[in-house]
C-alpha cells in the first residue's frame, strides 16, 4: 500500500519533469526562432529606413530631375540632385576593377585548380586570403600614397584624386573574391571530365578552357557577382583616393565621387536631421542597395541557368 | 624511290609535330601566365605592406599608443581610437555572437521545412551582399535617430553586429553541418532531448569551425570604417569614454556606453586625408597597428582550426 503511494509519487514527479523539460525545450526553440529572426529584422530595418528617408527626399525633388539632372550639388544654394554625377563615379571604378579582377582571378583559379602542385597551392592561397583581411582603409592608403604616385610617374598630368587608382586597388582587393570561389567550383568539377578531355587529345589548357571552365561557370558567375557588388559598394578606397567631387564622366583618369563617397562626405559634416541633405544620403543609398541587388538578382539568374549536372 | 617516300612521310607528319609542339607551347606560355599573374598579386600584397610599414614604423613607440590625437602631428597618438576599437569590437561580439549561434543553431537543427525558414534563408544570403555603408545608414536612421542611442558606443557596437552577423551565422551553420547526424542520433537513443543533444554534442564538436568563423567575422568588424563614419563616429576625440569599473558602488557603470567614440581605422582616415605629409606617417603607423590587430586574429583563426581539425576524427 505504502509501496504503491511511493510509486505513484514518482510516477507523477516523472511526468511533472518531463512536462517542465518539455516546457523548457519550447522555451529553448522559440528563442533560437527570435535569433534567426533578427536577420529578417535587419532586412525590414534596412529598406525601411531608406525606403522611408527616400520617400521624404522625393516629395521634395522629382524623380525625373533624380535620374535625368546632369548635376549633384545638393549642398549649394542653387542645388541640383542628379544621380547620374554619382553613378558615373561608381560605374567607372567598378569598371576598372573588373578588368583587373576578372582576368586575374579567373586566371590564379585556372592555375591553382588545374596545374599548380598541392605545395603551391597551400602557399598562396592563405596569401591571398590575407588580401581579403586587410582593412579597406590601409587599401585607401595604398592607393593615394603609393599607386598614385607610382602611375605620376608614367603619366605627369595624372591628377592626385582619380579613379583610375581607386579602381585598380579594388580590383586587387577584390581578386581572392573571384579567384576562391571560382577555384572552389572548378575543384568540384569531376575528374573523368578532365580524363576524357586528356584522352582526346587535349592540352591541359584546352582542358581547362573547354572543359572546366564552361563547366563551372555557374559558381565561376557566382564569383564574379560577389566581386562586382563588393566594387559597387567599396567605400574607403574611393573616398580616400578617388575625391568627393561630384562629376559626370566617363574617364577613369579625372577624379570624381562615387554614390558611396559622397555618403561618406555627408557623413563627415555635420547636417540637420531631416533636411533635404540629410535625406540625399538615404536616396544614395537606396540607388545603391538597388543596384547591388539588381546584379545579385541577375547573377541568381545566370548561376542557375549555367548550373550542370554531372 | 627510297627518298620519295622519305619526302612523303615528312610532309605528313611535320605539320603534326608543328602542331603538337605549338599547343604545347601554348599550354606552357599559359601556365606562366597563370604564374606571373598569382606572382602580380602576392608582389602587390608585398608592396602594400612594404609601404606601409616603411611609412609608419618608425612612429610606432609606447609615446604614440598612449597619447591623444592632436594638432601637432609629432605628439599625436592613438590611445582613444585603440580604447574605443576594443569597446565596440567588445559590444559587436556580445550581440553577434549569441544572435550568430542561435541563428545557426534553429536553421540547421530546428527548422522545419517551411515559408519561415525559406524566407530567413534567402534573407541571410542577400544580406551578406548588401554593401556595408548601407548598415551605416539603417543605423544612422534608425539607432541614432529612432531609439535616440545617439552617435555613441552602443550604436556602433550594434551597427557592426547587424553587419557581421550573416556572416557569423554562415560560417557557423557549416561548422554545424559538419558533425555527422550519426552523432545526434546517438545522443537521442541514449534519451537526450533535441536540446540536450545540441548543447552537449553538435557544439562542442563544431567548436573549432564556430569560433574561426567568429574570429574572422570580428576581424572584418576591426577593419570597418565606412558605416562607423555614415552614424557618426568622431575623428577627435581627446579623452576616454567613463569607466567602465569603478571604486565606488555600485562598482560598474553604463555610462560608457553612450559616450562619443571613434576606432582605429577612423583615425587613419581622419590623417589620411589632412594634407600635411607629417599626419600621413601617423597614419601609415596606425595602420601597422590596426594591420596588426586583424593579423593577429587571423593567425588566431587559422591555429584554432588546424588544433581543432587535428583533435576531430570522425
């Protein structure tokens, strides 16, 4: 009788501990869910906030005048808000960043995936990882400070703020970028693709020409994508090197603002919360969020059209 | 007769030697060239910290670490940057760290198959994309502006959180799906719950990958400049934020947390763009030093995973 109390008490204590630890575990899964959350929280966070401050610039400024004015000087008296001045600037050195960076990291991938000796390849890869770890800021130093005057010397007229500079040390900065992912997928190509191609005949370039390479050109797109909307949004480099005047050319040896310096330059002074000045810098920034997406979008788009299956 | 079938044999097989031996040629012309270009980036590299170190190490003495930026450029240091870039990287991983973890933790070993998770995963990828001024200005209007924390400690600890923790959460979702499931299914045959068997299994066991993967992003974090500058960070400060210990009760205080700050990479933009060559070299020194720092993390990621990759054998 005694027996069956006791048994009965532990029975019901059991059941009682596993509904706490029941309990505990939903407590557990709802606060790694809110974790996982705040991403997502991030995200509403960032366009709501450009979305916001952009809708405020616009009531003031037309969007036609946005895209179609061949001016930015929000700041003058007589101000003008045309968007092209900026884009220009980031067009052009992200233009000569990836004619570096492409044709180099695409080249160090072929290399490194197909002919260099496991050895090298533990050597220079951790080195060109620390490419990718060096502070944007030293880049901007880099590139005022020692590529400038080193291209000065081969062409005096060069003025000291240009993008052809900034855009040649993006393209650098950008290399592991390209040249990682790329080797990732070319790795991930199977062998007896290659074997085929070495039993026809081909030379280890051909093979990797015509084979690998068209057949990793799905992570390869992956790769230029992510080196493109790192040079679009790069910030230090172009402020530092390229200048803060907005203009609107196409020649990569005068100096002029990106979207992202003049965010910079804004940023440096010290404007009223709510003015129109203060609003430029969110519909910047949403141009430039904008256009990140749109090639990250495209990039989805061509990562899966060239995705093979093996 | 004899040397007319000599000549006919040449004729055919020269072309094809020709041809061979041009391909081969061209196969070796692009191995150099692949070579020369690798060689190009490492010399670059080189170059870069070659200059960089010339320039600034000559500045770098116990004077510059422990003085506050000034007018004159000889007595200039860089002791309230280097306070304040411990401050925030301080603040950054007591929020992105956790956040990274549990993020990781629900996507990988939680979520169900479903909108929710979809959504959170695309969400992750596209904002490890979004260029990092523009965290700047979520923060600048939504921090600084919205919840009125102000141009302070506490925004920029959490501006370079937000910015970071994609990048937590990817590399610690690889760590995790590197424990093998036979691992977890162990654990609930012995009766662990699904928490027990996290807790005390998958993370402990992905340890290695976790922890390089938050070192590497915090070392991103160290090096961030352009959203520090967009929420407000300030390039002169000469003084230290409040303790954040004290004698008195209660002992500690918050104070800090919504002083003005600035870091390491801001004040070498700050003497970056003076003109004066003698603020250069202050910048050329504070940059061996902020070199350094990410340097430092970085060899610590990298022995981290080779000590934890040696000890696991699955």
């Amino acid at each position: 009788m005694n027996a069956e109390a006791v048994l009965k008490r532990a029975e019901a204590l059991r059941l009682s501990s596993r509904l706490l630890s029941h309990g505990k575990e939903r407590a557990i899964e709802a606060l790694l869910l809110f974790a996982a959350l705040s991403s997502v929280a991030i995200t509403v966070g960032i366009v709501g906030v450009l979305v916001y401050e952009s809708i405020g610039f616009f009531r003031q400024v037309s969007l036609l005048d946005f895209l179609t004015d061949r001016q930015w000087t929000p700041l003058f008296s007589e101000p003008h808000y045309g968007i092209l001045s900026l884009v220009s600037g980031t067009v052009v050195t992200t233009a000569v960043a990836l004619a570096v960076a492409i044709p180099m990291g695409s080249l160090i991938a072929i290399y490194l995936s197909e002919y260099a000796s496991r050895s090298i390849r533990e050597i220079v890869k951790p080195a060109l990882e620390l490419l990718s770890a060096v502070p944007t800021v030293v880049y901007g130093y880099f590139a005022l400070l020692f590529v400038t005057p080193v291209l000065q010397t081969l062409w005096p007229e060069l003025p000291g703020f240009n993008m052809l500079s900034a855009g040649l040390v993006i393209g650098i900065m950008i290399v592991p970028y390209v040249s990682s992912v790329s080797e990732d997928s070319m790795r991930a190509v199977p062998v007896h693709l290659r074997e085929g191609a070495f039993a026809l005949g081909a030379t280890r370039m051909q093979t990797a020409l015509r084979v690998v390479f068209p057949s990793a050109l799905s992570g390869i797109t992956a790769a230029y994508v992510l080196g493109i909307s790192r040079a679009i949004g790069e910030t230090m480099v172009v402020a530092i090197a390229a200048g803060m005047q907005p203009t609107l050319t196409w020649n990569p040896l005068e100096p002029a603002a990106t979207m992202t310096a003049y965010i910079v330059q804004v940023s440096l002074g010290d404007l009223p919360h709510g003015s129109v000045g203060y609003q430029t810098i969110f519909a910047t920034g949403l141009t430039l969020l904008l256009m990140t997406l749109v090639f990250n979008i495209a990039g989805h788009v061509l990562k899966k059209r060239y995705r093979q299956v093996y | 007769m004899f040397l007319k079938k000599d000549i006919v044999k040449s004729i055919d097989r020269d072309p094809l030697r020709r041809q061979i031996a041009k391909r081969q040629l061209r196969d070796r012309l692009f191995a150099l060239a692949g070579l020369g270009v690798m060689a190009a980036a490492l010399l670059v590299l080189l170059a870069l910290l070659g200059q960089l170190a010339f320039d600034g190490i000559g500045r770098v003495s116990w004077q510059f670490l422990t003085a506050y930026p000034s007018r004159f450029a000889s007595q200039a240091g860089i002791l309230s940057a280097w306070v304040g870039t411990v401050l925030v990287m301080f603040l950054t991983a007591l929020t992105a760290v956790p956040l990274g973890l549990g993020a990781a933790i629900y996507l990988e070993e939680y979520a169900p198959k479903n909108w929710l998770t979809d959504l959170i995963e695309i969400n992750i990828t596209n904002l490890a994309g979004v260029p990092s001024i523009v965290y700047g200005l979520m923060a600048l209007g939504l921090l600084v502006y919205e919840f009125h924390l102000g141009q302070s400690f506490l925004t920029a600890g959490l501006t370079l959180a937000m910015l970071i923790l994609p990048m937590v959460i990817i590399a610690t979702r690889e760590a995790i799906r590197a424990v093998p499931p036979q691992i977890r299914e162990a654990a609930y045959a012995l009766g662990a719950t699904k928490w027990q068997t996290v807790r005390d299994h998958v993370v402990p066991y992905s340890m290695g990958g976790i922890l390089t993967g938050m070192i590497l992003a915090l070392s991103r974090a160290v090096g961030e400049t352009a959203p520090l500058i967009t929420v407000g960070a300030l390039s002169f400060i000469a003084f230290l934020p409040h303790p954040p210990l004290s004698s008195e009760f209660p002992f500690f205080s918050f104070q800090w947390l919504f002083d003005p700050f600035t870091v390491m990479p801001i004040q070498m933009f700050n003497w970056i763009s003076r003109p004066q060559e003698e603020f250069h070299v202050n910048a050329a020194a504070a940059g061996v030093i902020l070199l350094l720092m990410t340097l430092a993390m970085n060899a610590l990621a990298i022995t981290i995973r080779a000590r934890f990759r040696r000890r696991i054998h699955w």
